[in-house]
C-alpha cells in the first residue's frame, strides 16, 4: 500500500461533507484566496484558504489593518506599517496615503511561511490580525 500525506484541507472537507454534499460557489474576482462553497439551502458559506499546500501570493490581494491601527501588507509577515500615530498627529489623506503607498510597494511576493513553513510562525496570533 502507497503511504500518502493527506493534506489538512482535505481532511476538513471530508469532515464537512459528512454534514451533506457542498457545492463551490463563484466568486466575484475580488474573493481572495479563499476556496468558497456552500450546503444547498443553508444560509452563509464557508471558506477555505490553504496557504502551504495551495500557494496563493501571487494572486493575493489583501491588506489587513490591526486593532492598533497598523497596517500588514502579508498576513504572514511580522512588518508593519504604524497608521495611528500619523492620523493622531494630523496627517492628511495624501500624507497617508503615501505611507500605505509605500507600505504596499513592501509586500512580499510570496509569504515567509511559503519559504520554511515547518519553522516559520508570525509572531501574532491569526486572531488578533484580523482578517
């Protein structure tokens, strides 16, 4: 018998799907890495992202601004961009928007985890991201 790795995202589907059959639903072009699918008849969907086994920077885009007003370019990466203290000091919107301008120009093409995921950890918990 071949050993075989199942990936985490297969599990998941395969617990879900003893709930009853999903169905994938299409996007708009702007839904972001997230694979979307929905049980037929049921409010809402759920949404997969698998960043390791399914690489999906080239197309991600996304920004996120943390509870502190600071602004992460990769949900992956630690840098950040500080916003609340420039808009506390008055900054005006051209101010600001060049400090996100330069923020993005520093988005990585591809997140560190991708480049040694069984090492690589954000310092920050996904929770207190945001998402």
């Amino acid at each position: 018998m071949e050993d075989r790795k199942i990936s985490l995202l297969t599990i998941i589907l395969i617990k879900l799907q003893t709930l009853g059959p999903l169905s994938p639903v299409n996007g708009q072009g702007l839904d972001g890495p997230a694979k979307r699918m929905a049980y037929a008849g049921a409010r809402g969907e759920i949404g997969l992202i698998s960043p390791i086994s399914e690489h999906f920077c080239p197309s991600c885009n996304r920004l996120r601004l943390t509870a502190e007003g600071r602004l992460r370019v990769c949900i992956f990466s630690d840098n950040e961009t500080d916003l609340r203290t420039p808009m506390r000091q008055g900054a005006s919107d051209t101010e600001l928007e060049a400090v996100i301008q330069e923020a993005i120009t520093q988005k990585p093409k591809e997140h560190p985890i991708q480049l040694n995921p069984l090492t690589r950890k954000c310092q920050r918990q996904m929770s207190k991201i945001g998402g």
